[in-house]
C-alpha cells in the first residue's frame, strides 16, 4: 500500500514538474506605461503585459510597441535568456523537457523616445 501511494505520488509530481516547465513568462514594461503591444504582428493589448508561452528553446518572439506621441519601438527577444532547473529535472526523469530547459527573463523594461 505504501509503495503504491510513494509511486502514485512521485508520479502526479513528475507530471506536475513536467507541465509547470513547459512555460514561461515574461512581463513586458514601458516607460510611460500605456503602449500597445503587439507579439509576432498580434496585438496583445497595452503595457504592462504579462506574456506566456510555451515555445521551445531557441524560440523568437518579434515585439512593436506604438504609443501616440512616441516613436515606434521594434525589438526581439527568445527563449534562451535563463536556465529553467524544472525543465531539466524533468528532462532527465522524461526527456522531452529538455526542450523547454531555458526561459525568458522575468521582466523586461522599454523605454519610449518622444517624437
């Protein structure tokens, strides 16, 4: 019975380890907040923002931050900036994770030029 429990139990945490490391999230932040954000040409709504996902190591996302009054602001970031401990935990109990074994920073300031 306890051996039974001990594997269940070790399981819904591998699994759970598993899931939470397959995403990552970044908070992107504008100076002066307000400015519309979009994600690979999709508009995500307005700064603050926080995004997720669940891309793979390596992963580029495009971001063009427009705010009236403000030059247009271009910029990129991927899916290597930080080791994720869980992925890689993962990985070597299941393999698969190691694809996701890096993740975005957690936050992410831009500052916009006046026209």
């Amino acid at each position: 019975m306890k051996k039974t429990l001990l594997r269940t139990t070790a399981g819904i945490l591998a699994v759970c380890l598993l899931f939470s490391s397959c995403s990552s999230t970044t908070q992107i932040v504008t100076i002066p907040p307000g400015a519309k954000l979009y994600i690979n040409g999709e508009y995500y709504g307005e700064t603050p923002y926080t995004y997720t996902d669940t891309k793979i190591v390596g992963s580029s996302n495009i971001v063009n931050i427009k705010k009236e009054g403000y030059k247009d602001f271009n910029t990129s970031f991927s899916r290597n900036e930080e080791v994720d401990i869980g992925a890689i935990i993962g990985g070597i109990i299941l393999w698969v994770p190691f694809l996701w074994t890096m993740k975005y920073k957690p936050i992410r300031t831009y500052e916009l030029e006046p026209e």
